[in-house]
C-alpha cells in the first residue's frame, strides 16, 4: 500500500509481483528516502486545514435546502469529504512510506523557483529576451551541471530559436525588447 | 451502420493539414517516450496553448498522436536502457533488456513495433465499431446519469492510479472545489474569489494542467537524478525472423484483446493491461521459465496491450464524455477549450471531430510503424541528449506559452503556483493526476447534480430510483468500500485464473 503499486493484486500473479517490486525497488534507489511519520501527519494536517477553511467558507456562502440549492452546498460536500478523509488519514497513514525527504538537492528546486519568479516578474518589464537568457544559462550551468561553454552556446542559441519561432515566424505578441 | 461519415472521417483526415498534425504528434510522442523525464501527460500539459489558436480536429488529432505514440517510444528505453520510458512498458523491461544482453534488441524493437501496431489497429477498429453504438445508448442519459458517471470516473481513477487510495481522493476533491472558484452559474454568487477580479472568471484549465503535469515534473526532475544510464545497447536488425513471429503471434492476439477491454474501463488503461497480458503469457507458456531471460512474448505481450489499451480508453471520452485517465482529462480539456463538449452528442454534432480523431488513428499507427522500423536509429541516438539540456527549454514553453494564451503574466504566475502545489503533492504521495481529472470534471458533476436535484424536486433518492443513476451509484459505493471489502474476506493469494479476472470486472461498470 506504501509504494506506488503498479500490480492491482488481482490481475498479476505473485511471481510477477515479485519481478516487478524488484524492479521498482532498484529504481526506488535513486530516489531520497522517505520521510516518516511527521511529515505524514504534516501533510494530512494542511489537507484537514483545507477542508475546514473550505467547509466554512462554504457555508458562509449559503448551503440552501435541497429543492433550492444554494452556492455552498457542493463545495461544503465536498470539504466535508475532505475533512473526513483527512481525519482518516490522519490516524491511519502515519506508517505510508510515501513522502520524500527533502535533501540538498530540494534547494535546487528553490533555485529554479526563484528563476521561474524573476522570469514572470521581469518579462512585462524588459521583455522576454533577458529574462529566457539568464533562466536558460542557470538551469544549465548550475542545476544541470553544464559546462560552462556549452551553457553559454546553448541558452543563446535556444532564446534565438524562441525568439525566431515565438516573433518572427508565429508572430506571437510576446514582451520584447528588441 | 451507416459508413458515410466513417468515409467522410477519412476525408478529414486525408488533409494536408491533419496529416502534418498526425505526423507532428506522432513524432512528438515518440521523442517523448524516448526521453527521460516527461510523460505524455505532461507534454499535452505544456503544448495546450498551441491548440488554442488550429482547428480543433487538428489539435485533437496531434494530442492523440501524442498520447499513442508514446506508448511506442517508451519501449525503446525499456529495451536498450532498463529504464521503462512509460510506466506501461515496465514489464517489457523484464525480457525486452534480456533480449538486447543477448545481442537482440532489434528484435524486441521490432516485435514490440509489431504488436504495437497490430494492438493498435484492432483496438481502432472496436473503437470504430463500439463507440457510436455507446454514444447512442447514452443519448437519452439525463443530468442525475451523468452526475453519477462523472463521480464514478473521478473516484476510479483515483482508486485504481498509482499510490495511496486515501490521497488521491482527497486530492480529486481539492480538484472539485477549484472547480468552484468564480461564479456560481445557478445563482450568480461568487465563490471563492476573495474579490479577486481574476478569480472571479474561475481558474482556467490551461494553467492549472501545465502548473501540476508539466512545470511540477520539471520541478521534481531536477531533484532526482537518473544515476545509473547505461549506454544504449547496439540495435541489430529490427526485422523480427519468422521463427520470433510465430512465436509472438498467440501473445499479440491475447494483447490485444486483454489491452482493447481494460483500456476502456475508466482508470484501467494501458498500465494494468500491460501486467495483465504479461501474467497472462506466462501462464499459459510450456516454459514458464523463459519469461525474464528474453522470451519474445514477453515483449509482445504487453506492448501490444499498451497500445491496445491506450487507443481504446478514448471510447469513453468520446462517447460518454468522462475521461478514463488523467491524460485523457487533458484532451476533454483541450476539447473544451474548442468550444467543444465531448459526450454522446458528439458523433451526431461533430462528426468530423469525431471520425476525424477515430481514423487520424490509422494513419497514426502506420506512420509510427515506419518510425519503429526502418527508422529506429534515429529515436535510438536521441537517448543520447542529456535531460539537463532539455529542461530549461521546456521550461521556457511552458512560462512563454502560458503567457500567449491570454497576454497576461498572471497566468504565468498560476501556472507557477500550480507547478509548486504539483511538486510538493508529489513529495508528500498525492498524484496530482486525479486533482485535475476532477477539475474539468468538476463543473459538470456539480451542475448535472443541481439540475437533478430541480427535476427530483429536491429529494436525492430520486437518483437511487433510476435505473442507471443508481446502478452507477451503486458501484460507486461498492468501488468506495472495496478496501474495506477486502478486509473483511478473508481470502489468502488468489490461485487461480478465471477469479482473478472477475476481480478486475467487479470494481467497474
């Protein structure tokens, strides 16, 4: 129940169960560890956060009566559903091995975050042109682990294609600066 | 049956156009089952924006494209790399790698590309014939049928998906309230908006399915490395002998057949079909042994059931209107977006979209047939290009193409925002498949619901009443209760065979 299950028991027999744990497991290895219990809870936590805020939001709107139904009736269904799987999960899911523990290379995902902001920021600002430069050269250089050459060689000729497809062919009306 | 629009499907199809848009899919999906890292989900995720602005038999048929092709691609590194490109070509691992240590991997290519082909004509064919007749039978379904069959996709495809049952319910109902957001249609009521004037035209899907398929894989790529890439072993002659054909022949059958009917129940598809044929060939082998040291049915077994399943599991999106699987929520949502409602009506009201999907197929498979044959060289030096490359030009696609679709940088930074949610979901063990499965189905489940709720006046057991209504809800509550079920049997390892099968039909319709 733990691991992404790929053999809905019914339909594989045990041996070709067995194959493809294996399988997973030797591919499981190149992921990070998994996270443990607080994180279960963390994670079940912010689901029930959500379904309480949602329920009462919800009924603030008005529930109505069922010959008249009002705006918050569905979605108060449904952050009931939530609030009661939440609960369940809660209590039940401490021991799922699901979660993944966030390592040193997370913050290379906070990297590429930052660039994906600064790119949306900037892009009405100084047009798309910079901005595609600099997020190209980073993930290439520093979250890829390329040379520093063929990032260099690469972004700019990869924001050249962008800007030869994107505004001369298509002609779409992107933020430019030339 | 009367064949003119099949005939004039063919017409469609037969444009210039959409035979460039066939190829273009086809090729797409075969580079991406090739490459590591993103899935066709995802890929139909990042390209919705270029749908936006051709015809929508045009768009339909190269997300299709797409979507099968994949399946072919991702054989490729399974056979050559070890490492299944799909997660439907994981079992192909097994014998396809066996084969190619054994100097053979042109033979697994090419009986994979065989079964793949022969899985997905036959599959195109009971869809041709299968699907207008379930469109006909669901014309006269009323809202309470369709509330129920929207529930009982939502819930299947996050029963039956990879991970945790419990959080992937509760991710599709996080999707069912975004669905809210915006004005109520029934009273005019804001919902959710927080006086948000953007909010207030609802989320659209196109951010939502590029932030949580496309930009959260990218996310969750940098992290996890692909450490161990062998070298791509050497590809040899691709044409299979006779002696391998023979020996495939049955296992291509079976394939297909086993692909073409689990593909079409809602949350089956392609991965469960491929298992299930694999089982199947190994139990019914003289020598069960040489399955895992590179028996040919191995290969063909599941490949051909992949393919099978894949092109089959659009019958309920066309003919019912509910998406068997999150990528085919993509392409209910692709259709939307055209102004289009798949469902029932579509047959009568678009024919060409309809047939012209349908047939685009055919020529679909040919094209891939030629691709995985004489040209496989060419997909087989792609493995060469590293992941690190092609992510930031991905990434850049999918902010600037986000940004197209309405000239406004607030839908970069949504898709920025769902990207986030996507990548942190992946980290804590929810699917992010189910949430927008249940996004686009959202809407009319809830209105369906409504409308119902009006007719019954007001009193739900009114859905329970009807026959189909509550036949479907029915399952529903079985498919809800089944772990529970479970539980409660006590039943050691299930031995034999035809009980296995029964299993698999007692959770769907």
């Amino acid at each position: 129940m733990s691991q992404p299950d790929p053999t809905p028991s019914g339909v594989a027999d045990a041996g070709l169960q067995e194959e493809v744990e294996r399988l997973h497991a030797e591919m499981e290895e190149a992921r990070p560890p998994h996270a443990g219990p607080i994180s279960q809870a963390a994670a079940a936590l912010v689901a029930l956060v959500v379904g309480v805020l949602a329920a009462t939001g919800s009924y603030a709107l008005g529930l109505g009566r069922l010959t008249q139904p009002g705006p918050g009736l569905w979605p108060f269904a449904i952050s009931v559903v939530i609030v009661v799987l939440s609960v369940v999960l809660l209590v039940t899911g401490r021991r799922l091995e699901d979660t993944e523990r966030f390592s040193k290379s997370s913050l290379l995902t906070a990297v590429a975050l930052v660039t994906l902001v600064a790119l949306a920021a900037l892009l009405p600002v100084i047009g798309f042109e910079i901005p595609s430069l600099l997020l190209t050269f980073v993930w290439l250089r520093w979250l890829g682990k390329e040379s520093w050459r063929s990032s260099i060689v690469i972004s700019i000729g990869a924001v050249a294609a962008f800007y030869v497809i994107f505004v001369l062919l298509l002609q779409i009306p992107l933020p430019r600066l030339i | 049956m009367d064949i003119s629009p099949i005939l004039n499907g063919f017409g469609v199809v037969l444009e210039p156009t959409n035979l460039l848009y066939c190829l273009v899919g086809v090729i797409i999906g075969m580079l991406i089952g090739v490459l590591p890292g993103l899935g066709p989900g995802a890929t139909i995720a990042i390209l919705l924006p270029i749908t936006y602005g051709i015809d929508p038999v045009s768009a339909i048929i190269m997300l299709a494209g797409i979507f099968y092709g994949a399946q072919y691609g991702g054989t490729i590194t399974s056979v050559l790399l070890r490492l299944p490109g799909e997660a439907s070509s994981v079992v192909t691992v097994f014998d396809g790698f066996a084969l190619a240590r054994q100097g053979r991997a042109g033979t697994a290519l090419g009986i994979a590309a065989i079964g793949s082909f022969v899985g997905g004509t036959v599959s195109i064919i009971g869809l041709t014939v299968l699907a207008p007749v379930v469109a006909g039978f669901a014309l006269d379904f009323g809202p309470p049928e369709y509330a129920a069959l929207g529930i009982l996709g939502v819930l299947l495809v996050s029963a039956i998906g990879n991970g945790n049952r419990l959080k992937a319910v509760i991710a599709a109902c996080v999707g069912l309230l975004i669905a809210t957001v915006g004005r109520d249609t029934f009273t005019g009521a804001e919902r959710f908006t927080f006086d948000s004037l953007n909010l207030a035209e609802g989320i659209d899907f196109i951010p939502i399915a590029m932030g949580l398929f496309g930009l959260s894989e990218i996310l969750y790529n940098i992290e996890e490395r692909h450490n161990q890439v062998h070298s791509p072993a050497k590809v040899g002659n691709v044409w299979p002998s006779r002696k391998d054909l023979g020996q495939a022949k049955g296992a291509i059958g079976r394939g297909s057949l086993i692909g073409f009917l689990l593909g079409v129940l809602p949350g089956g598809g392609a991965v469960l079909s491929s298992l299930a044929a694999y089982a199947v060939e190994k139990r019914r082998a003289k020598q069960p042994e040489r399955f895992g040291r590179g028996a040919v049915e191995g290969v063909a077994a599941p490949e051909t059931a992949n393919n099978a399943a894949a092109t089959s599991s659009f019958i309920p999106l066309l003919t019912l209107g509910i998406p068997a699987n999150a990528t085919m929520a993509l392409i209910f949502g692709a259709l939307l977006i055209q102004g289009i409602q798949p469902g029932p009506q579509l047959v009568t009201e678009h024919p060409d979209v309809f047939w012209g999907v349908i047939n685009s197929m055919y020529i679909g498979n040919i094209l891939l047939l030629i691709m995985s044959i004489p040209m496989v060289g060419v997909f087989v030096r792609i493995l060469r290009v590293r992941p690190a490359i092609l992510a930031p030009i991905t990434v850049l696609i999918t902010l600037l193409g986000a940004y197209t679709v309405r000239n406004q940088v607030y839908d970069i930074f949504l898709v920025i925002g769902f990207g986030v949610l996507g990548y942190l979901m992946k980290k804590f063990g929810f699917e992010p498949g189910p949430l927008v499965l249940a996004f686009v189905l959202g809407s009319m489940i809830e209105s369906s619901a409504r409308q119902s709720l009006l007719i019954f006046g007001g009193d739900p057991a009114g859905f329970l009443t009807r026959p189909i209504s509550g036949t479907v809800l029915a399952v529903v509550v079985i498919v809800a209760a089944w772990p529970l079920i479970r539980k409660a049997l006590p039943r050691k390892k299930p031995a034999a065979v035809p009980g296995d099968s029964d299993r698999v039909e007692e959770k769907t319709p």
